[in-house]
C-alpha cells in the first residue's frame, strides 16, 4: 500500500482508521500525546490525505494538484495556526537551538491570528472538497484567541477538518475539548522507534530513545552532537558529590539552554526518585552509579518537592527573563534537595 513521505510508520494505522471515516469526518479533533512522538507530522499527513484528490490505499497519492501544492505550503484550502517563532518545526514539539536563538520566542496564538483564518473558514473551498485548519500547540491560545476558535467550533461550516495538536490538553478550554473528538498518539513501540532512529543515522538509538521517554523525533534532536556534548556537561555538574557549581554553570547559560536545562533536570530528578524507592533510573541509564550516589543523600520529600517547583519553571521558561539566575535559582535549589 502507498504511503505518504511525511507519515510515520507507528502512525499509518491511526491515519488509516480515521480516513477511512471522511464522509463522517468529525468536524474538529484533538490530537494529542507525549511531546516528541509525531503529532504535529500526523495533523499534516491527516490534512494532505482530506485534500488528495487522487487518495490510494485510502492515503494521499503524493502526486495529484492537491498534493503538489500541499508540499510546496500554498494549498488554498489549508491553513496552519502556529506561534510565528516556532515556523521551520514541523513536529511542533521540540525546537532546534537555532529555532530558539535566532528571535524572542512567541509563547502564545493570538487572537489576530485566529480572526485571520476566519474567512479562510466561512467562504467556499477552492477545490470544492475539504477545508483543514491545524492548530498547534493549541494549549498556546491565548483566551481571546480560544474564545474566539470556539464560536467556530459551535457552527461549523460543512467539509471542514479543525486539528487541534496539544501534548498539554488539560489546558485546553473544556468548552473546547468538548467538541472535539480525541486522537490519542502514544509513544510508538520500542522496536519500531528503534528501527526509525536507526534509519535515520541516530548514533546509540537505545540511550536517546530512553533519555526521550520513548520519544522518538525527542530522540532524533538529543541525539545532536552538540547537544550531547552540552548534556554530558550538565549531567556532570549535577553528579558533584558536593552539590552543583550553582553560580558558575549557570553563566554559561543564555536563552537558548533553558530548556536544554530543564529538561535534564526534570529526568535526572525523575530516576533519582526512582532510585531513592529501590527502582532502576529510566531515563540516565549510563548514570547509574553517579545517581545512586546522589539518591542516598537526598531527601524523598525534597525531592519531590523540587520536581513540582521544575513543572512551575516549565511555564516560565520562554519568557522574557534573565536565563542566568533563572538557572541560578534552579541549581541552588536542586544543591538544597540532593544534599543533605
């Protein structure tokens, strides 16, 4: 059977079983899953798929009009709603370092750009077939914006696809998630997240793919050089028996590895929790010692409460702050819960 280029292989079931519903298409639909496994990838192959005009093995041809103009980005019935800084990620879920270095990352969809596709939404389709819009991530509306997206929701025009993407939808609208079908896309299975990373040159497929949760386009980026170089250096600094160098690694932080940070803060608390209850680390397989090190010193409660503070700095990471004493403040407070 055919399958498009932009599909990924533990994704073709899903995108098979719901297209085979297009004359009952849900008029909005929720995707949503762990951050890094393809969701953004999916809403795409779902909308090239609608506006194939020539579908084989129910999956766009790749060939047609449709289709040609879907890859080159100027397919009239099809837009994408995205925070404007985050453009060249077709994923969505994991920015590049040059992505995030190159101007002040938007945090949020506006309601400019939400009343910007309400034509695009109300007037006849070109092709007289579907019309999609994507939404992603959608948990970045602002409220104006969601509100807005809303009035849509309740008077759908006919042979409309409205994708929302969200690895975060607790903190989508309830009037929202209610009128949208969910599209749960899990971590695909082990194997087959392999054997991807493997094709696509991922050097130690098995470390990235654990440190990524089972992500596997997370694994894809963390298998970067220079991200790695950068982690094993972070990872360093948090194995010091004598707690972090909290004033001096923060320096050489900018804006670009605050979220690099975090998130290796967030797993190695995650498996010194584990190791601290008799549990293996998960994530830090190759650290197992240096962690054991760390857990027999530090506190369960500490711990934990540190983990909490870290899913606070999350929402804080991208605004305008002085990344240097953000990670300052975070060290000292990783030092205050890892050392007795």
């Amino acid at each position: 059977m055919p399958v498009i280029s932009s599909v990924l292989p533990w994704h073709e079931e899903s995108l098979r079983a719901l297209v085979s519903r297009r004359d009952r298409m849900p008029h909005a639909l929720l995707v949503s899953g762990p951050a890094g496994v393809g969701k953004g990838l999916f809403a795409r192959s779902l909308a090239q798929t609608l506006l194939c005009e020539a579908p084989k093995g129910q999956l766009a041809c790749g060939e047609c009009p449709a289709c040609n103009w879907f890859s080159q980005g100027n397919h009239p019935d099809f837009r994408e709603v995205i925070p404007e800084a985050d453009e060249e990620s077709p994923e969505g879920d994991v920015d590049s370092d040059d992505a995030r270095e190159s101007k002040a990352k938007s945090l949020v969809i506006k309601i400019g750009q939400v009343r910007a596709v309400s034509d695009f939404m109300t007037l006849s389709t070109h092709r007289a077939g579907f019309r999609v819009l994507i939404l992603r991530p959608a948990e970045a509306m602002q409220a104006a914006a969601a509100n807005a997206l809303l009035k849509t929701l309740e008077e759908p025009p006919p042979a409309t696809a409205i994708v929302l993407v969200s690895d975060q939808p607790s903190r989508l609208l309830p009037t929202i998630r209610s009128r949208c079908q969910t599209v749960i896309l899990p971590a695909p299975p082990i194997a087959s997240a392999l054997a991807w990373l493997r094709a696509q040159s991922v050097e130690s497929p098995e470390e990235v793919l654990a440190l990524a949760g089972g992500a596997p386009l997370l694994a894809r980026d963390l298998a970067d050089s220079e991200a790695a170089a950068w982690r094993r250096r972070a990872i360093a600094e948090l194995a010091r028996p004598d707690g972090a160098a909290a004033l001096n690694f923060a320096a050489g932080i900018d804006k670009g590895r605050v979220e690099p940070l975090l998130f290796v803060l967030q797993t190695w608390v995650e498996d010194l929790v584990r190791v601290k209850s008799g549990a293996h680390p998960r994530r830090h397989r190759g650290s197992d010692g240096a962690l054991r090190a760390k857990a027999r010193r530090a506190r369960l409660d500490r711990l934990l409460g540190f983990d909490r503070e870290l899913t606070q700095a999350r929402r804080l990471a991208n605004h305008p702050l002085n990344p240097r004493l953000f990670a300052e403040h975070l060290l000292l407070s990783y030092n205050r819960a890892t050392l007795d």
